[in-house]
C-alpha cells in the first residue's frame, strides 16, 4: 500500500503545481489590474469605460500571466521547462496547417451549436468591439503578439509541460485543455453558451497541445492560436467597416 502511495505522488505532486500556477496567474493577473488600472484612469491615461481602458485591462492582465509564468519557469524550475525555437520549414508547414485546421474547426463547432440552437457565449473582448473598428483592429495585434503567445507558455508551456514529466503525453494534453477550456467560463451568454463557449474552447486546445508534442516548440501552438484569435477580430473588423 505504502508503495502505491509513493507512486501516485510525484503525479499529485505535477498537478498540484500546475494548479497552483495557473491560479498564481490569475491571482496576480487581478492584483496588477487592481494596482494599476486605477491610476491611469486617475491620470488619464485610459478613458473610463472606453475601448482603451479594455486594451489596458487585457495587456496588465496577460502581464500578470507572463509574470508568474516566467518565474515558474525561470526561477522555480532547475531545468529548462519550455522548449522554444525559430521554427523550420517542418514546423512552418505544421503552422500553416495547424491554423487551417483550428480556423475551420472553430467555425464548424460554433455551426453545430446553431443547428441545435445554441449559440456561444459572448466574450467581453469580442463584444466590446461593436462599433469600434479600430479597437477590433488593435485586437488583431494583441491577439498575436500578447494572447496567444502568453496564454500558451501558460496553458502548454508550464501545465502540459509539468504534467508530461509525469503523466505521460496524452494524459498532461488533457489535463492541460481542460484547464484551458474552464478558463474561458467569464463568458455572457447563460448556462447553455458558457458551456458550448468552454466545449470550443476545449476541444480547439487539443489540437494545439498535441502540436506542441509533435513540435516540441511552443512557438508553434503560440503563433497558431495567435492567429486563429486574430483571424475573428479581423473578421468583424471587416465587417465593421462594411467589407463584408
């Protein structure tokens, strides 16, 4: 019995950490908004309860994720954790397939949802770019630069990472979609959208965890989900504008 304990516990061990984490990141995350988005608001800086108090909201919590993910990863650890390189020619075509794929697929599920009558839950980020062509425009930029990247040293750099040490590769895939899919519950939308809104978010991270096995580079799930991210601002930008 003592032996089977002994064996489970560097698996609790891997996910407690990985908990931990991802709630030190949004625990932080809410402290540097609490800290600093009053201040540039006091000093105008920010417009309250304009587009760009949001902007300023998203990039000082993504900042707060970087943060904990850093340390983690850079102080915590003694060994490197989050493989990461220029991507090859191998990889750049993974990429290219990998945004097809996550794109189509984002757009097939959101459709089944319709066929049954249930619509996605509505993202605060989305929704605030109604009649803001330019927030949605500045979106684009934040999707790939900041988003996608921070949200997947998070999410498959630090958990999926952690947890494979341990559970093995499909096991840690899970378990790190999961999180990442309950992650996406501060939608608008009632039970019924906020679930199908986590679903998607769910199933559309399995792709990019299982990319980051094959790649064994985060720079490839950061750049796919980037853009997949991008590809909805641009598009209702666009439509925003009346281009489509």
């Amino acid at each position: 019995m003592a032996t089977d304990t002994a064996g489970w516990e560097p698996h609790a061990k891997a996910l407690g950490e990985a908990l931990l984490v991802v709630f030190g990141a949004y625990l932080v995350a809410s402290v540097v908004l609490a800290a600093v988005n009053p201040p540039l608001v006091d000093a105008g800086i920010v417009s309250p309860g304009g587009t760009d108090e949001y902007l300023a909201q998203f990039a000082l919590q993504y900042a707060g994720f970087l943060l904990v993910t850093g340390w983690y990863a850079l102080a915590v650890r003694d060994e490197p954790l989050i493989p990461w390189a220029t991507p090859g020619r191998r990889e750049l075509g993974l990429i290219v397939a990998g945004i097809v794929i996550l794109v189509g697929a984002n757009n097939g599920i959101t459709r089944l949802f319709a066929a049954v009558d249930v619509s996605l839950g509505d993202n605060a980020a989305v929704t605030i770019g109604t009649g803001e062509p330019a927030y949605l425009l500045t979106m684009v930029a934040f999707s790939l630069l900041v988003v996608g990247p921070a949200e997947e040293l998070l999410f498959r750099g630090v958990v999926q990472g952690r947890l494979r040490e341990t559970w093995g590769v499909w096991p840690a895939i899970l378990a790190a979609t999961v999180l990442f899919g309950l992650s996406h519950a501060s939608v608008a939308g009632g039970v019924a959208g906020i679930a199908a809104y986590i679903v998607t978010a769910t199933l559309l991270g399995v792709l990019l965890g299982y990319l980051y096995e094959r790649t064994n580079n985060i720079v490839v799930p950061a750049v796919i989900h980037g853009v997949n991210n991008a590809v909805i601002f641009a598009w209702l930008y666009l439509g925003e504008i009346g281009v489509v």
